[in-house]
C-alpha cells in the first residue's frame, strides 16, 4: 500500500467508465450484463455533479418508456440502480488523473489507482458563465447555474426573475420559475427560440414569461444581493435596467475534457473526436460516450445510445485481442432493486430524540432545543438534482459516525419561513450546529470527509 491508502500495483480491469450520466450508467448497464464488472468514477464536484445535467431538470418527457414524463434526478436514480443492480462497481470520487500514453491505462483518483485495459470517458459537459464583472459576487447572492435548484428560495419567490438563453434549457428554466416568480424575463441574443416547438409554445403563450429579443446582459448591480441588471439590444445598441432579484444561466456548456488534454484528439470546441456513429476515439481502446463527444444532439437518449456502442465496442475490443476477463455474477438472475420510500415528515408521534436522521420543522426544533450532539441540517427543494446527490451522503455520513451527530432535512418548498429565517439562498445547503451555535455552512455537495471532519471538531464525545 502506499501512504496514500492506495495499492501500488492494483489487478488490472476489463473497463473503467468515467462519468455517471445516461452515457455512463447505460455503458455500465451493458457491461455489468456482459460480465466485465466494470467500475464506474461517479465523478463528485468536478463538471457537475453525479449524473449529470440530467440531476438538474425537472420533467424529462421524451426519454421512451415514460409516458406521463419522469423526473430527471429519478431517471438517474433509475439508471444507477439498474446499473448496481447488474454488478457495476462505483466508485463516488473525482477522476484526478488519466494516463492513456501506456498500457494497461491508469486512472487515480483522490484516494485510489486502477488499471485498466479500456476506458469510456463520459465525461459531459458543464454550464458556461457569461464572464461580467460582477459574475463572482452575486454567484449564489442572486446569479445561478440551475432554477431548478435554487428557484424555490424564499429571495426568488414573489420577485421578478430573469434567464438567458434560448434553447430548451433556458425555456424550461423561464416556465418553471413562474410557479414562483411575479414576472420571468428571457433574454435571448438573437430573434428566435432554438428550443423544441413544444418547449418554445409553452414560453411564447405564458402570459409571466416576457421576452427580450436580440439582447444580452451587461451589468449587474445590487448590495449584498443582486437588485437588478444592465440589458443591451443588440442592434439599437439602447440599454435598460430591469430590477431582477434573481439571474439563472442556461448559455451552452463547454466539454469536461481537461483529463484527457494533449492525450486524445479534440476538436477547437474541445468535444472528443470520433467518427460519426462510432465511439472509438485517437486511441485504441478508449471511447467517447455523451455530450463529452456530442456538441450538436444532447440528448439523454443520444447520450444512453452512445453510452450502449461504447461498451459493445469496448467488450468487442477487449475480446479480440484477448484481454477480456469474464468475471461470473453470484447469481445468474440478480435480486430486484428495492426502491426505498422516501422519509415521512417528522410530527409530535414520530419524533424521536436519538435518530439519526429526521425530517421537517418539528424534528429540527426539537432538536435544536434538546439535542446536545453535533446536528446537520441540510436544506433541501423536491426537484434539486444536487440535493437529490447530498442526501445520501449525510445519510452515510450520519451511520458511519454511529450516533455522534444527528440530520434533519428541511424541504424549503414546504417550510420557506424556516428557509428565510436561517438566510439560505440556494439549494442545497448545510449547516453545522452545536449548543444552538451556528458552527459551519456549505453550499452545494461537498466530500463526505469535510462535514466528518467538521463534526469531530465539536463532538459531543470526548476525543
């Protein structure tokens, strides 16, 4: 071992899939079922979060299979357990390093190395930023990346909201916050939607949705908040100011390709180069599966599509020049996926003082009166991808450290007073308290490590 934990001269493996998008968990499918036992880099912070762009959507209405539409973090909840369910080996780290220039190829992560005789790079894509002066310091003060997230946070409800962008992203970002917004302004650089036609009908007959055509942001102001921005048409060169309390980005995104730099062949955009309908990329054995190679579909049926050649082109590659180790599954027929129900809302019956994890206002204010253990509470919205990623972690988090904290999860859609009392502007969010103290707070997923190490720091129990 080194002393870094990892093995220094680990077995080598039949295929490492990077990424956990549609791609990635459709390549794990199709390779768990085929005997490879494949292990899957979930990715954690790095290009997004665990499973992908789909984690931050809300009805996802054209993958087949689902008539009434699916939820996109459930579609993914979906293909990740189908994934397991055949054998797929994850791993919920960050890919740091690939080595593709020797053989068999080497991926590190934080705290481990792995061999391996193939790879799929399933990489993604992650949002862009429009790059404006002020962008960092209204970034979650007012500015984000995902409506879906953050739109049902108390400083957005009731205000008017803006977004950028014209594609199906950003008209399904504008429909969405009129559940919550007085007014949605869309502001689109040219003079049409480049959305689906069933998408843009929903915009264009939304009486809260006002579009600004031929226009971009220039400015932003506010104090410690966002207030209002600075829009420029494009061709009168006239500029006005629309007081907006909320911005949310949906300009394109940019291939999660800095792994693979100066190893493969990338085009001047970045995206992986294959040939068109094939999955093999500069070098023989590795493979490009979704929007890490796809600039024109991106789609979460074109990304599983792409994610099924990759393995059956992997699994072909590996058989012919006789590296394939098949590794036989347990059970030939392996047990159905049990799909846990969600946490029922903690009442005046079911509280109960030592639980580990527990749900809504009543829990956290017990808990917060009587506890004297170190308590978690994560602030969550029903339709956040990320937070549908953090759950389970602090969940782990929680058994792991065996009674020395305690969680309680807040949905802000149903306790927004509780949400603006406790100054979260955004989804989701963790706070660390001890002794009614307000210890520490993060935004976002972070590794299971920062909150462990945060709540040794003020544990209850003596070291």
């Amino acid at each position: 071992m080194s002393k870094n934990g990892q093995i220094t001269n680990p077995p080598t493996e039949n295929l490492v899939i990077v990424g956990s998008g549609p791609a990635g968990y459709t390549a794990a499918i199709y390779a768990s079922r085929a005997n490879l036992k494949p292990i899957l880099i979930t990715g954690f912070q790095k290009g997004g979060i665990p499973g992908g762009q789909l984690m931050t959507t809300t009805f996802v209405e054209n993958f087949p299979g689902f008539p009434d539409g699916v939820m996109g973090p459930e579609l993914m909840d979906l293909m990740k357990s189908q994934a397991l369910r055949w054998g797929t080996q994850l791993i919920e780290e960050d890919a740091e390093e690939l080595q593709l220039r020797r053989r068999p190829f080497l991926v590190k992560t934080n705290e481990t190395l792995i061999k391996t005789n193939s790879i799929i790079i399933a990489t993604g894509a992650s949002a862009n930023k429009l790059g404006l002066k002020n962008e960092d310091i209204y970034w979650s003060r007012g500015i984000s990346a995902c409506a879906i997230c953050d739109g049902a946070t108390p400083q957005f409800r009731e205000e008017e909201l803006a977004v950028v962008g014209g594609g199906d992203s950003a008209c399904e970002e504008a429909f969405y916050l009129t559940k919550y917004a007085t007014k949605v302004h869309l502001i689109v650089r040219s003079k049409e939607l480049r959305a689906s036609k069933a998408m843009a009908d929903r915009v264009l007959n939304s009486q809260n949705i006002s579009i600004h055509w031929n226009s971009e942001v220039s400015d932003l102001y506010g104090s410690n908040w966002l207030e209002a921005i600075q829009l420029k048409d494009l061709i009168s060169k006239k500029e006005q100011e629309l007081k907006v309390k909320g911005l949310f980005y949906a300009i394109g995104h940019t291939p999660n390709t800095d792994l693979i730099t100066n190893q493969l062949n990338l085009d001047s955009s970045g995206y992986l180069i294959t040939e068109a309908g094939r999955p093999e990329t500069s070098i023989d054995g590795v493979y490009a599966a979704g929007d890490v190679s796809d600039w024109e579909w991106r789609q979460g049926i074109t990304a599983a599509a792409a994610g099924c050649k990759a393995a059956l082109a992997a699994e072909r590659w590996l058989t012919e020049n006789n590296l394939i180790q098949i590794i036989p599954r347990d059970k030939v027929e392996p047990e159905k996926v049990f799909k846990s129900e969600p946490i029922e809302i903690t009442d005046i019956n079911s509280f109960n003082l030592n639980a580990p994890y527990q749900r809504g206002e009543y829990a956290l204010r017990k808990l917060y009166h009587e506890s004297s253990k170190p308590l978690l509470v994560i602030y969550t919205s029903t339709n956040c991808g990320p937070c549908h990623v953090l759950k389970p972690q602090i969940r782990r988090v929680l058994d792991e450290l065996n009674g020395e904290a305690q969680g309680v999860e807040i949905d802000i859609e149903l306790s927004p007073e509780i949400a603006k009392q406790a100054g979260i502007n955004g989804t989701p969010t963790v706070q660390l308290f001890k002794s009614k103290n307000l210890i520490k707070q993060w935004k976002g997923v972070k590794q299971r490590s920062v909150y462990v190490e945060a709540i040794k720091q003020n544990s209850y129990k003596k070291s």
